[in-house]
C-alpha cells in the first residue's frame, strides 16, 4: 500500500514536482493557469511561455520538462504533431528555478546563456533525446522534496 508518507510514492513525486514547478514558474512570471504536470510512466511538466520565436511567428512557445531529458524551450504545434524543440537545458535534470530561468531569459533574447561545465544548451531545431536516462523515482522525489512547502 502506498501511502504519504512513502517518499518513493506518487502523491510525494507529486507534491514535490507540484512545488518545483511552480517555483520555476513563479521564477518566470507564468500564471498557475499557464502551467500543469503529470506524473505517468514517465513525470511531465508544461509551461506556456508568452513569447514566440522568429522563425516560427504564428506558434507559442512552450517549456516543457521531463524526468529523463529535463528542461526544452519547444514551439507549440498542432496536436497531431510532435512538438519542435529549440533549445535543451542539458545537464542536472532538475536545476535550481533560477538556472532555469537565466537560461530561458538568455535563449530568448537571442544568445547562448553561459552554463557551467556539466551543462550544455543548443539554440537550434534539437532532436529529441533518443537514449532514456533511467530514472530513481526515490532519488528524484527526494530531490523535489526541498520545493514542498509546508
């Protein structure tokens, strides 16, 4: 039985990307009704971005994040297609809201953020990640932990 208290469970990934999430958001200035996650086979998180990218006019941006690949600055497309990632946020895949939001701010206006050594960063059409990081769920949760609020 799963329970709240278990930090390996569901309901304290969630509270804990729930928290996350929202500090990167707050970070960024995106409204609670421009973001939402969801914890399945793999954990996701979405935040719409109000800004667009030049060679894309008619499309939303969006920062998306995964368990496995971290944080993309992606062009929203239609539902039937896979979204166009622009920039990855390599390295730590859960960095501090304001490493995200640095590298956000610098991607958007055009130039390469500088990132520490364990970090990379493209600003061009990226393919998306073709090998899955195995994921701890227990360590992961642990680390989102620090971001509960009380």
């Amino acid at each position: 039985m799963e329970t709240d208290t278990d930090i390996d469970s569901t309901p304290a990934l969630r509270r804990g990307l729930d928290g996350y999430i929202g500090a990167v958001a707050d970070e960024l200035e995106v409204p609670a009704e421009s973001m939402s996650f969801e914890i399945s086979d793999t954990a996701t998180a979405y935040l719409g971005l109000s800004t667009r990218w030049p060679s894309w006019p008619g499309h939303d941006l969006m920062l998306i994040w995964d368990e496995r690949a971290g944080w993309s600055i992606a062009v929203e497309t239609t539902p039937a297609e896979r979204a166009v990632v622009i920039a990855r946020l390599g390295g730590e895949p859960v960095p501090s809201p304001r490493v995200v939001s640095r590298w956000v701010e610098t991607t958007l206006a055009g130039s390469r953020p500088q990132t520490a050594p364990h970090q990379t960063t493209t600003t061009q059409t990226a393919p998306p990640h073709t090998t899955a990081r195995a994921v701890d769920r227990h360590a992961l949760a642990v680390r989102l932990s620090a971001y509960v609020s009380d």
